[in-house]
C-alpha cells in the first residue's frame, strides 16, 4: 500500500563514500539513506488495510470490553462466594 519512489540514487565510493554528492551515513557497515514514504489512497472500491481500517482501534476495544467483562464476573462471583 505504498507508493513507489521514482528516486535514483547515486553511490560514489572512494576515499569516502556519497550518496548524491554528501558523505554517507554509515552504521556498522550499513549505508543509511533517508527516505520519506507515502501509504497510497484505497483505491475506489478497494477495502482499506492496516491503519486506514482501524481495525487495531476495533481490536483494542473488544479486548477492554472482554477485561471489563471478566473483572465484572470475578468481582462478582467474590462477592457471592463471600
């Protein structure tokens, strides 16, 4: 669900390393490029995915709901056994 970057890198390497004319970020041998990606709008028709859903949110709040049913129970059933 995310666009494809049309960008073209370019790698020097020499005496130090440059990613499009800067000197290179590097991390234990790793290279790291910065890169800003866009998810792309549901296409018309399509059923959204991930976030755009909130299927987490719903997820989320069926778990509270089923806590807070369980708590209720226990407290309940405590305070008949008592």
């Amino acid at each position: 669900g995310y666009e494809k970057s049309t960008r073209v890198i370019r790698v020097s390497l020499g005496d130090t390393v440059l990613v499009d004319g800067r000197e290179a970020d590097i991390q234990d041998g790793v290279i790291r490029v910065a890169y800003v990606n866009r998810k792309e709008p549901a296409a018309p028709g399509r059923t959204p995915t991930g976030l755009d859903s909130r299927a987490g949110l719903w997820l989320a709040a069926g778990l509270a709901a089923a806590a807070g049913m369980a708590l209720v129970f226990a407290l309940l059933r405590k305070r008949s056994d008592s």
